[in-house]
C-alpha cells in the first residue's frame, strides 16, 4: 500500500495525506477519487500537460518517464527536473512507500 502526501502550490489549499492507495493507479485517479482538483484536459491519455505535477519523492514506486510523455512536459508551464504528468505515475504492482507530489497553481491556467 501506498501514502501520497499532496502539496498545493495555489495560496489557501491545505496539504492532503491520502492513506492505504492500492497499486495500478495513476497519481491523477487518485487525486480525483479524493476531491482534489487536478485538470485533465485529453482525458488522461498523455496528449496534453494539464495534469502536469510535481513528483518530489518516490519516482521509484511509479512507471518510468516516458517519452511522450517528456514531450508533453516540456510545453506544461514552469516545468522542472520534477516534473510528471499525473496520468503516467501509476503505482507499481508489488509495492510500497510514500510519494509526495506538488499540485502546480492551476489557477494560472487558461485555455491549455
């Protein structure tokens, strides 16, 4: 089982701790299951960047960065070593630990 702790760059969001998350789902499934806003323009089939995240620990315990979706991340705004889109990091099969993700200010978004 898994912990994420979410962080919010946007002013007046509370962190959020999201305990016992079972394997074989993306950081961006979670996140909606649990009332937290994270836009997802394409419909989480890695074709856009708003559901662009940053994965500041535990980028061991999802899928690895892949191509495409390095592509779409370079054209996310502010886009860091850090960077995931939340559609991507899924949890691997078998495993456990704790992940912390940043939610970017999406407020700052328009049109994308």
């Amino acid at each position: 089982m898994y912990t994420i702790n979410f962080k919010f760059e946007q002013k007046g969001l509370e962190p959020v701790t999201i305990d016992n998350v079972e394997a074989g789902q993306s950081i961006l499934e979670i996140a909606l299951d649990n009332n937290i806003e994270l836009h997802h323009n394409c419909g989480m089939v890695c074709a856009c960047s708003t559901c662009h995240i940053y994965l500041e620990k535990g980028e061991d315990l999802v899928a690895e960065l892949s191509d495409k979706e390095e592509d779409f991340i370079d054209r996310a705004r502010n886009p860091r070593l850090s960077s995931r889109l939340g559609c991507q990091c899924v949890l691997e099969d078998g495993g456990s630990g704790t992940l912390e993700v940043t939610v970017p200010d999406q407020s700052l978004i328009h049109g994308e």
